[in-house]
C-alpha cells in the first residue's frame, strides 16, 4: 500500500443495524476505536477490526504465507477476491495489527486463526477481465467479537458515486521493486473516477458494466501486492450514526504499484445476490 492521507472517523458505540429484506448486519458492525492518521502512518489499532489476512499452507507445517486479504461481514464469513483463491487458504487471521507471526500460534491475545471450512469462488470470474472477482470464505466456527476483531456493515444499495472518497486498507507491498512491506495495516483515501479512464488502462475489461469500480490514480498511491482481496469502503449515516460500509472488493491494478494507474475494484452492490445466495443458505 503506497501512500496515504489523514482522515478523521466518529463511531457510535450503542447502535442497530439492519437493512434490507433478508440480510440483518450484527449491531457491532462498521464501528471502531480511532484517531486521526497522519499521511503515511499506519492505521492506529483497532481502526479496522473487520481486516482479514488470508493463510496459506507451506512446506513448514505449522507456517503460513499471507498473500491475499479480505473482510469480515458476520461471524462465519470473511469476503475476498475470486483470483486470491488460485492457491488452498488454510486459515483466516484476524485482529491482526502487526505481521510479525508467521506460525499456527500468535502470542498476541486480540489475534483470532480460524480455519477455513469452504470456499465459494463466483463461477463467472474472468482472470482475463476480472469480472466476478469475488469469493466468500466460510469459517469452521464463529469467531468471537471484540474490540479488535468485528463485521464491517453491508447494505443493497448502490453507495458509490463519482468523485466521492473511499478508503482502502491492508497489509500489501510499500514498494513494488524492493517487495518491502509494512509492519502492519495501512490505509489510503482514493477518489472514485469514471470507469472510461480504467478503460484507457484496462481495454480487455468492459467498464461499463457496473462490477467494476474504478478509483485513485495518483503517482505514489495505490494498493499493491498483498492488498488483493482487501475491503474499499465508506462511511454512511442512515440515520442511525456513522457506519463504516463495504462497497468493493480490491482487485487489480498495474503490476507496477503507485505509478499513477487507477486500481480496479469488484462492486459489492452488483453482486448482491450471489453473496446473500451463499451466506443466507
């Protein structure tokens, strides 16, 4: 993740929310502990507690690679990228604010390991195009809620629009050449543009389709290797208070990280029902 901005974020602790017909988000959800983050600073613990990091197995038993991220939306199911399932996810790590342990055990007690039951990739994912790059991970127990590990709300309706913030967090590569990453989470503040400047960058992927979001392109900021799988989101008030909502899924950008090409992001709304079709079953 390469380069960042300072943003302020108010939560209410003592809140319900619940929308839509079927689904219900837990009352904990899109709320978290903050201050304010200064450009390139990490993100203060506990900011986002719905931050996934995805394990994968090795040839150590016991140790794991962390490659993809991803995002808690209930007790069972972590959301992800289509393209982060190519390689067996062992387990789900979460309340993670450093990446120093690598093993099947942490020392740290707001870090929860879950291991994965099953995975649902979309049947229509294209590695050509990126279309349908979304998956859902079901968890083999419920995780347990706290400060530092809870659900980030989701809603059917379509949120996004042009020209408005949306923030994207992860623990990917700093610097693309070096593969240096950071100690912990990071987050940057990205701009939504129209779909027809991605189309200049990605003419294989068809924009206006509205599974794609497109958004940033500033030279030194963008998501990177590792933020794959990662949430974008927005902070919504539907008068209830300042929640934190998932709108996309990170998904693809240029292999050359920060170099002022725009990142591409799956739309939660235009999906709406294959996810309610796994998690409601």
């Amino acid at each position: 993740m390469i380069g960042f901005s300072s943003i302020w974020f108010i939560f209410i602790l003592n809140m319900k929310c619940s929308f839509g017909v079927d689904w219900k988000n837990d009352e904990q959800c899109g709320i978290s502990f903050t201050e304010r983050i200064i450009g390139g600073n990490m993100a203060s613990a506990g900011k986002y507690p719905w931050l996934a990091r995805l394990g994968y197995k090795t040839k150590i038993k016991g140790r794991y690679t962390f490659l993809c991220g991803g995002a808690l939306i209930n007790k069972k199911f972590v959301i992800t990228a289509a393209h982060c399932l190519e390689k067996d996810i062992e387990i789900v790590r979460l309340g993670e604010t450093a990446i120093t342990c690598a093993s099947s055990k942490c020392d740290d007690p707001k870090v929860q390991q879950v291991p994965v039951k099953k995975s649902h990739k979309h049947s229509e994912f294209s590695k050509i195009t990126g279309f349908a790059d979304i998956a859902l991970l079901e968890l083999r127990h419920p995780v347990k809620f706290s400060d530092w590990v809870r659900p980030l709300c989701l809603i059917d309706n379509e949120l996004v629009k042009l020209y408005e913030k949306v923030i994207a967090a992860g623990f990917g590569m700093e610097n693309y050449i070096t593969r240096e990453r950071p100690d912990g989470l990071k987050e940057l503040v990205l701009e939504i543009i129209p779909g027809s400047e991605c189309k200049l960058r990605f003419p294989k992927s068809d924009f206006s389709s509205k599974n794609y979001i497109c958004a940033g392109g500033k030279k030194g900021e963008d998501t990177c290797n590792g933020d794959s799988g990662g949430p974008l989101m927005q902070v919504h008030n539907f008068d209830r208070g300042p929640r934190m909502y998932l709108v996309g899924i990170i998904s693809f950008g240029s292999v050359k990280c920060g170099v002022g090409v725009p990142g591409i992001f799956t739309s939660i709304h235009f999906h709406w029902d294959w996810i309610m079709r796994i998690v409601l079953k």
